[in-house]
C-alpha cells in the first residue's frame, strides 16, 4: 500500500513571529510543546480525532540550522526500513529513528536530489 503524506513541518527562527503570521493568513491556532508549535485547528488531533479536512502540521523553532525549511512526513509501517531503504535506492539518511513521546517515531533523510522528508509511524496503544 502506498505511505499517505500525514503531516508537515516549516521550520522558523522566531515562533512567535511564525505563529502570528500563518495565524492571520491561514487562521490556524497553535498548541505549544517546547519549540514545536502545533496547529491545533487542522487535520486530525493527536488521538485521531478529525478537526477539519487536510493534514496537520506544526512550526518548529529548532533553535539551530537550518532555520528556513518545509517538510512532509510520508506515513510508513517501519521507520528504520523505510529509512534504510531510502539510502539503498540512493538518498542519505539525515535524521535517525527518533521517539516522540506518546505520539510515534520519525526519521528524516534526503533524496537524491537534496530534497528533504519525513517518514512517519504513529504510536498505537
């Protein structure tokens, strides 16, 4: 079966400017956790309630480069497979296998062009 793109992410040096901007433009409301600012009012919620039609997504301040960034994250069974076989078909590996508490795990690697995504496996209870 195919991997759905399931979120994005933009990257952002100041959050706050960030927020208010896509705020204003899109009418988005945001959670924060920490850098993160989640985008409270699209997609779906983190228990899979469905807020509106599309996908979610979040900025992220992550506090060092790259600061200026867009990514999708595909939804996959395994992270680390899905990861290795990213870099068997020719892309790099840039993030490895990370938990994020109580959510799922992600990775991020670059394709051969230099384009960089996400791969996505949510934690089921």
């Amino acid at each position: 079966m195919p991997s759905p793109i399931v979120h994005f992410e933009i990257g952002c040096q100041n959050s706050e400017k960030a927020k208010k901007f896509y705020g204003d433009l899109f009418g988005w409301t945001f959670d924060s956790y920490g850098p993160a600012a989640m985008v409270s009012n699209i997609g779906h919620g983190p228990d899979g309630t469905k807020r509106s039609d599309g996908i979610g997504g979040h900025l992220n301040s992550l506090g060092h480069p790259p600061h200026q960034y867009v990514t999708i994250y595909a939804m996959v069974e395994d992270v680390q497979a899905a990861l290795d076989k990213a870099v068997r078909l020719g892309g790099k590996a840039c993030v490895p296998v990370t938990e994020v508490p109580g959510m799922g795990w992600f990775a991020w690697f670059t394709d051969p062009e230099g384009n960089t995504i996400g791969l996505w496996k949510t934690m089921t209870p």
